[in-house]
C-alpha cells in the first residue's frame, strides 16, 4: 500500500517537472526522432529505441548463460567448486559500472571493432543488424556490457530456485531411466519456470536503468539504425549527459519527461512479463 | 569523556567562527578554484569557501535560487536568463581555457594542420576523408588517407559550447544547420561521455578526430591540430596564445565581459578559446558581501600566478585592471 502511494508520487512529481514539456511538445515527444536542444525541438523516439533493444540484447545473452551457469553450479559441480565460482559470479555484481563502462572502452570495443564484428559481417552480413561500419562502441557494445552486468542478478535467483527443488523429484526422474540431461529438463527447468521468469525480469529491471556503463560504450547518438554495430543512446544516458548542464527551462523539461517515459516503458514491460509468466504458469 | 566533549566545543565553535562561502557551478576551472580556495585560507583564515563543481548549468540554477553564494559558469548567462533575476548580475572572468582537437590518423605523430571551415565541414560530415583536397592542402607533404570518424561530447558541457561557437564563427552553414550550445544535435559521429570519453574513443579508434579541454590534452600527452587563426596564421594552443585571444578581444569588451573571443584578432591567437566565469550579485549583504569581494579582487590579481601551473591561461594585464573595478562597484549593503 505504502510503495503504491510512493510510485504514485513519483509518477506525479515527474508529471508536474515535465508540464512545460508535456504542453509545447505534445504526442510528438513520444514519436518524432530530432533532438536539438539548440532550437528546443525534442523527440524521444530513438532514446525509447535504443533503451528497449539494448536491454533485450542483454536478455537473450543474459539468459541462456545465466540459467546454464546455475545449472552447472547446483547440478553438476562438486559442491567445493559450485561455492568458488557462485561466490566469483556474485562478485561481478559488486563491480561498478563506472569501471565497466572503462572496461568497455579499452577492451571490449576494440575487440569488438578488430574482431567480432568484421567476422559477424562476413557470417551474417546478409541480415540487417550486422550492416554499416564497425566502430566498436554501439547497440552491440552496451548491450554485452549488460548481460555482463545483469548475468549475477538472474544466475543467482535461479540457483536458489534450483537448489529450493527437493532432491526426492530428481531421484525420481533418475529412477524413470532418465539421463542427467533429462532429469534437469524434466525435474528441475520444467518446475522453476516462473522463478527462472521471475529472476529474468529483475534482469530486465536492472539493464532498463543503468546508466553509466552504458554511456560510456553505446556512442551516444540520436538515431534509429538496425544495425547493432551502430551507435545509439539510451533514455537513463540521455539524462544522465544533459541534465547538469541544462538551462533553458523546456530542455530540463523534456528531459524530466524522458524520465517519465522510462517510468512508463519499465512498467509496461514488467506488467507484460508479469503477465506472460501468469499465463504460461497456469497451463 | 568531559576533555573530548571539551575539545569538541572547541571544534565547533571554531568552525562557527569561519565565515562560510558556498559556490557552485563549472567543473572545467575546478583545480585551479580548489587551488585557489586553500590558498586562500592561508591568506584569511576566517574565510572559508566551500565549491561543488556541479556543472555550469546546475550552478547556474542554484545561484538563481540563492542556494549558493556564487556561481561559476563557462559561457556567459543569456539576457534572457539575466533577465529573470532580482537583482543586477555580475560576471567575473577568471581565467581562461581552450578547446584542442585530438586525433588518431595512422603515419601522423604530430603537427596535423587544420582550418575553421575545414573543421566545420569535417563536424558537419561533408568532408568525410582524410585525404580530402582541402586538408591535403593544408598539409603538404604529408600523406594522410583512410576515413574520418567525428568524436564529440555526449554530455552537456562548456567544452561544446565555446566549440560549437567557434564553427558557428566560422560556417554559416554551421551556424544555420546546428547553431551553438552546450548540447547540440550533432550532424554526425560518436558521443564521448567527458574529456575522458572523447579521448578514449579518439585513442582507440584510428582515424577519428575530436576535441578536448587544452589541459586535459596536456596532461594525457595527446597529441592536438595546429590552428589557422583569423589573421592566416597557424597558432600552437598554448596558455600565451590563449592569453593573446583574449588581448585581441580586449579593444570590443563589453561593459559587463559576456563576450565569446573565439576566432579573435592577433597574429599569436589561438582560436578556440573563451573565459570561465564566476556569477555574483552585484548588491550582497555586508558581511558575506565584504568577504566575497575581498576574495575576488585576490583571484583576479594575486590569484592569477597559480594558473599557468596548472595549464590555465591568465587573464592579460589590462583585463585584470578592468576586472577590478567592476568588482570595487559591488555594492554592500
């Protein structure tokens, strides 16, 4: 009740920041793509983009490694190890972000301009996202840098989902004749489903809302471009670059605006996740 | 427990006795301000001044808000921002910086010559070669090629503001399509968040060229373009040539120093340069106001030898005597 009250607040106090906007710019703050604080034109399309694509990047990374590396931790690993490498894992999420978006400049982008990329090009160049020239930093480059992040986050819920199983169920699996391969499928994936959905939306949560490190590697560029080599911006990054040294009032406006934007797209996709989950669980 | 208590008394009732100043603003002058401020105390040991360097625009609005007791802010406050205040605004120049444009193209160490419109057309993406007529022309004997790549600030900054008004100078093209800003909606190339952004991605991605605070180039070692000036001369960024823009813009300064003295006049100046300012009243209350002026009038005159060390220009003599007497016409009441 009490967090309802105080999302609410939020909401309105962004509301009210961003009222001079929300009047002069109307619905084509929300579809029109030019950002030019010069002449006090704002569009937050490419900023939308740029949020949703990058965090999904990071999700269908983030995922798969994520669950594989909670199964080998619970399922296969000797006890001795699964504890080392949960606890190495853990600690990627005590790293800050500033430090990864450094390590994004001086190390991921570079490979990912000399190596990835040209071998995604030869690979897959046919297809749209693997088009236009190799820089490094871009939509690729923030959205690794995210799985890397949200990777402890989603790893770790799963492995308690997994480990919260009783041992009796994989017994079980095991005595029907099935192999270990299928006794994961079929006694511990196939029941902690939700849980495993749960942790991916916290994961989701978390690649919405950074900032720096994406910052820092994405390129910053007010454009909508399919290719994942090219650069683009975010709606957090956005805010994070203009809002010190904003003056005119529309400007900051606009950009509180942006902020009630995120508000908006992080509540859609978390209330169409929470309901993607409901019903995929009921059946 | 009571000699802790005792000491403790002490503590407090010496740091009530310090007459407290609260400044905001521009992140840019910040080691030479903090400088400055320490300094200072060895000077007047009351006065204490606290600086957060929040950024000019933030600064800007905390001292409208009278949150702080000054300002500090790398481009000069607009009529109509001065507008909106109670009371009458001074600016203070300070001291001086200037933008450098860093570059990474394979088989040139040093010494890349460029020109204004040059740079403009590079920023706008109509020259988008290295091996261009017109840069060619500008370096002789030097064989450059491969692709441009454009790296700018993402974050608002001052750095932007007195480039940006540096190519509205010299482009009208640039000035129609882009015009000047502390953020702009930039034609083409990559964002780098800071100075130290921008020449990360210049360091790792040949054939990229962007631009950079004078002593963030200096103190990373980056190599920067030598500049052809308004008079045809090419101009070395250096703390004198800076000095020497601000001498040339020196004979049209305004009564109140909001000027932009980019492309200024003089065969020594470098082009690329502007004042950083501090904003105060110009009517305060008479304690804090008597310390206020107190410090400024040290900053412009005695203050000013710290800046060279620290790769900041002074400002040029006959500046400092004008600066002066404005800060005297504060009034205390």
């Amino acid at each position: 009740m009490g967090l309802a009250v105080l999302l609410l607040a939020i909401a309105f106090f962004l509301y009210r920041a961003a009222a001079p906007a929300l009047h002069k710019l109307g619905w084509s703050f929300v579809y029109s793509s030019v950002w030019d604080p010069v002449q006090d034109i704002f569009g937050a399309l490419p900023v939308v983009y740029g949020t949703v694509v990058s965090s999904f990047i990071a999700i269908i990374i983030a995922t798969p490694l994520s669950i594989g590396v909670a199964l080998f931790l619970t399922e296969i690993a000797p006890r001795r190890v699964g504890r080392v490498v949960g606890f190495l894992i853990e600690m990627l999420a005590a790293i800050p972000s500033v430090v990864y978006g450094l390590w994004g400049i001086f190390v991921l982008a570079p490979w990912l301009r000399t190596t990835v990329e040209p071998g995604l090009k030869t690979a897959l160049g046919f297809l749209p996202f693997f088009q236009g020239p190799a820089y490094g930093v871009g939509m690729m480059a923030a959205g690794i840098i995210l799985a890397i992040m949200i990777t402890p986050t989603i790893s770790s819920i799963s492995r308690e989902i997994f480990s919260a199983i009783p041992q009796p169920q994989r017994e079980a699996a095991l005595g029907l004749g099935a192999t270990r391969w299928e006794m994961m499928r079929l006694a511990v994936l196939r029941s902690s489903k939700r849980g495993i959905a749960g942790a991916v939306i916290l994961g989701l949560g978390r690649a919405l809302g950074e900032t720096m490190a994406v910052t820092m590697v994405i390129g910053n560029r007010h454009e909508i471009s399919a290719s994942f080599f090219a650069p683009s911006t975010t709606m957090a990054s956005i805010i994070a670059n203009e809002y010190s040294e904003a003056t005119s009032d529309i400007h900051i406006a606009a950009l509180v605006e942006v902020g009630l934007l995120l508000f908006a797209v992080t509540f859609i996709i978390n209330s169409l996740a929470r309901l993607f989950v409901s019903r995929s669980g009921n059946r | 427990m009571k000699k802790t208590l005792i000491l403790f008394l002490i503590m407090t009732g010496a740091a009530q006795a310090a007459n407290l100043i609260n400044g905001a603003g521009a992140t840019f002058p910040f080691p030479l301000y903090s400088k400055w401020f320490s300094e200072y105390q060895k000077i007047d040991a009351n006065v204490q001044i606290n600086y957060q360097s929040i950024g000019s625009g933030g600064g800007i609005r905390q001292f409208m808000e009278k949150t702080v007791d000054f300002g500090a802010s790398d481009s000069p406050m607009s009529d109509e921002q001065l507008a909106k205040a109670s009371v009458p605004i001074d600016h203070i120049p300070t001291v001086l910086g200037a933008v450098v444009l860093t570059y990474n193209v394979p088989g040139v160490e040093k010494g890349l010559k460029l020109s204004g419109d040059v740079i403009a057309d590079i920023f706008l993406g109509k020259i988008a070669k290295w091996d261009d007529a017109r840069i060619a022309k500008l370096n002789p004997g030097t064989k450059l090629t491969g692709d441009v790549l454009v790296v700018h600030r993402s974050d608002g900054s001052g750095t932007s503001g007195i480039f940006t008004d540096y190519l509205s100078k010299v482009s009208a093209d640039w000035k129609s399509k882009v015009g000047t800003g502390t953020a702009v909606n930039w034609p083409v190339g990559l964002g780098g968040k800071g100075n130290e952004g921008v020449s990360g991605l210049v360091k790792q991605t040949p054939g990229s060229l962007g631009y950079v605070e004078l002593i963030y180039a200096k103190n990373n070692n980056m190599a920067y373009a030598t500049l052809k000036n308004k008079a045809g001369k090419f101009a070395e960024a250096s703390t004198g040539s800076v000095t020497a823009a601000a001498a040339g813009a020196l004979k049209n300064m305004p009564a109140d120093f909001r000027v932009s003295i980019t492309d200024a006049e003089g065969k020594d100046a470098y082009p690329i340069s502007g004042f950083t300012y501090l904003l105060v009243w110009t009517r305060m209350p008479k304690e804090k106001g008597a310390d206020i002026v107190k410090f400024l009038k040290w900053a412009v005159q005695d203050g000013q030898k710290f800046a060279e060390p620290l790769s900041y220009a002074p400002l040029p003599k006959a500046l400092v005597t004008k600066v002066s007497a404005k800060i005297n016409g504060i009034a205390l009441e």
